[in-house]
C-alpha cells in the first residue's frame, strides 16, 4: 500500500511539475518527503534528477546541498 501512494504521489508531483513555473519545486518537494520517510535512495535519485533538470535554479542547488549531506552521511 505504501508503495502504491509513493507512485501517485510521485506521478502527482510530475504532472504539477510540467504545468509549474517554478523550476523542480514539486520534485524537490517530493524528494523532500521521501527523505523524511527514510527512504534515501529514492530521495538522491530524486535531489539528482533536479541538480540535472534545473542546473542553475535555486531549486538545484538546494537540491545539491541535500544530496552532499546525504552521500556524505553514509
């Protein structure tokens, strides 16, 4: 079941994304989340894809900060 309101959520966010402004906001939310639920590995893949996405935003480079804290709290 947790998995199933991940992938909603997930799908959600992705569909907001493409209709947002604000470059990665919804993923970097997302990642937020999954980061919270302790779910690190979809969090850096997630953090990842913004640093990728949206190279330059603001959003990327929160998203940069979190990814070095975590790989670096392995």
């Amino acid at each position: 079941m947790k998995k199933y309101v991940l992938i909603l959520l997930t799908v959600y966010c992705a569909a907001l994304t493409a209709c947002s402004n604000d470059q990665g906001k919804q993923q970097l939310e997302t990642a937020q989340f999954e980061e919270k639920q302790n779910n690190r590995e979809h969090a850096i893949k997630l953090y990842d894809e913004v640093v990728t996405k949206y190279a330059g935003s603001p959003n990327a480079k929160f998203a940069q900060e979190r990814l070095n804290a975590l790989k670096g709290s392995k």
